[in-house]
C-alpha cells in the first residue's frame, strides 16, 4: 500500500489529497483508512499517526494519490468514510492538497512579518494565494503593491471598530478566504468576531507574554536579563493571546546585546514561528484538541 521513495516523488507533485481525523483510540482504525483507499485505487505517500496515552484520543494524517496519476475522487471518498467515521465517532477533514488555500493578512505598521510571509510565498514555499492585506494604517500599502496583494485600509477606532470589524469580513468573505493571519496586527479582535472566524485566524506574538506585557516587552526582556526570546504562533480565540499553540521559536541571547538587537532576534523568531504555523495550517497538519493542538510538521 505505502509507495516508494520515487513513488512518492512522482505522486506528491501530482493530484493528491489528504485525510485528517482524529477519535478515541480503537483497533481497526488504520485498516478501515487504508482498506478505502486500496479501493479507490490510491497509494499513501504520507502517513503520520499519534494515539495520546493521556487522552485515550488518536490522530491521524494521510497524504494519497491514485496509481493510475489521475485524480482522486474526493467527493466519493467522502461518501464511503462517512461510515467509518461515524462508527469511531471520528471528526475528520478530507481535503484536495492540490488547491492553494486563499490567504488575508492583516498588519499594522511592523513589516517583518507581512514581508516574510510575501517574500516566502513569492518564491513558493508556502503555496497559498495571499488574497489581500488589511490594515489599519495605510503606511505598509506600497509593500503589499511590490507583490501585487490588493491592500485594504481600514482604519480602526474604538467608535469604527465594529464597522471595521465588518469590513473585515466582508473581504474575507468577496475573497473566499480560508485563513487570516495576524501579522502583528496590533488590535484585539472581538468575541463575536473571533467566533465568525474560529479556526480561522492564526497571531503571532512575542513568547514572553504573560511576564512582559504592554508597550516595549524585548525592553523589559533587557532590564530583567533573559537568557531566551522568542515568538509563539497560535490560533486566535476570545481569550486574549490564549488560544492553542501551533508553533514557538526560541532564540538564545545573553548580556551583550542591547533592547534593539533584543528586538531584531525577536523579529526573527516572530517570522519563523509564523511562517510555519501558515504552512502547516494550509496542509491540512494540524488537529485541534480542547486547549492543544497536535502537529505533524
């Protein structure tokens, strides 16, 4: 059933698709996944599991793609999982790998982020349609313009937010966007924003919350001589900053650097921990579980 090295060179490039599920650990699991894949005349590429011994849950990812090169036939897919599913009571998500998932990002006047993010995609790491830029300042517009993203100026009051809440999701949805990312997007997104888009929105701070919060944390990082930053990637819920984690970064320093160069490793760790997270989310590698998440990178 697994394909071989050059196998899955060959079929990971073509028309493939992924499964992702998760449910209480049982036997037979795998053998019903593989079983319907073997009858759909499909190969597995990828295949990546994990049953937690603390909650008795399993998880699991499966890349395929068909012998014969042609593309698999999701929708019949769906149709026979279906049963399976509901006999393990799985929640379980079966996607095209092949569709560029529509990407918005949202920035305020730090660049760093937006800029990796761009930069990455331009150059095909990322392999999403970055749909637009929103933000509430109109200084990061001829950034967005240099790779061809339509920027959106919204601007954001405690008077406007809830119209410019509105906007926001009008874009969202004239874009058909399957993700927002928060690129040090330095406004707070309200509860019924944040439910609208659940599972939708990906931020990125500074690891050092909760000990150095407000205006100049990698500052008071210096005047308490830390001896790591870095940066965490999480999805965006009502609880300020305390939604589940996708990805950290975590960048040594010591005595010898000053509050800016702080700064300058901290916006390195920022992009790197976000750029996964994007990715990772867009290929379908990550599972939700109450307060966690489960990663196959």
């Amino acid at each position: 059933m697994a394909a071989s090295a050059a196998d899955a060179a060959v079929t990971a490039h073509g028309p493939h698709g992924v499964l992702m599920l998760s449910c209480p650990d049982a036997p037979g699991i795998v053998h019903a996944v593989t079983g319907i894949l073997l009858r759909h005349g499909c190969t597995i590429v990828q295949s990546q599991q994990f049953g937690s011994s603390t909650t008795g849950i399993f998880y699991m990812r499966v890349e395929f793609a068909r012998v014969d090169g042609e593309a698999p036939d999701l929708d019949a897919l769906r149709r026979e999982i279906a049963g399976p599913a509901a006999r393990f009571a799985m929640t379980w998500e079966l996607t095209d790998a092949t569709r560029r998932p529509r990407v918005v990002i949202m920035v305020s006047r730090f660049a760093h982020c937006l800029n990796d993010l761009l930069f990455r995609n331009s150059v095909g790491e990322l392999g999403v349609d970055v749909v637009a830029v929103v933000s509430n300042h109109p200084d990061l517009g001829r950034l967005a313009d240099g790779y061809g993203v339509p920027f959106h100026h919204v601007p954001v009051t405690a008077a406007t937010k809830p119209d410019a809440e509105a906007a926001l999701l009008d874009i969202v949805g004239a874009q058909r966007a399957d993700l927002v990312v928060l690129a040090r997007y330095m406004q707070i997104l309200s509860p019924g924003l944040c439910a609208a888009l659940a599972g939708r929105v990906i931020n990125i701070h500074h690891s050092m919350l909760p000990s150095f919060t407000g205006a100049r944390p990698y500052h008071q990082a210096h005047a308490r001589g830390v001896k790591f930053i870095g940066a965490t990637a999480h999805y965006v819920t009502a609880d300020l900053d305390e939604g589940p984690i996708i990805e950290q970064e975590l960048i040594r320093v010591d005595h010898s650097l000053s509050p800016d160069e702080l700064a300058a490793r901290g916006r390195e760790a920022e992009c790197r921990a976000l750029a996964r997270a994007v990715r990772w989310h867009c290929e379908n590698r990550v599972a939700v579980t109450g307060h966690r998440t489960v990663v196959f990178g």
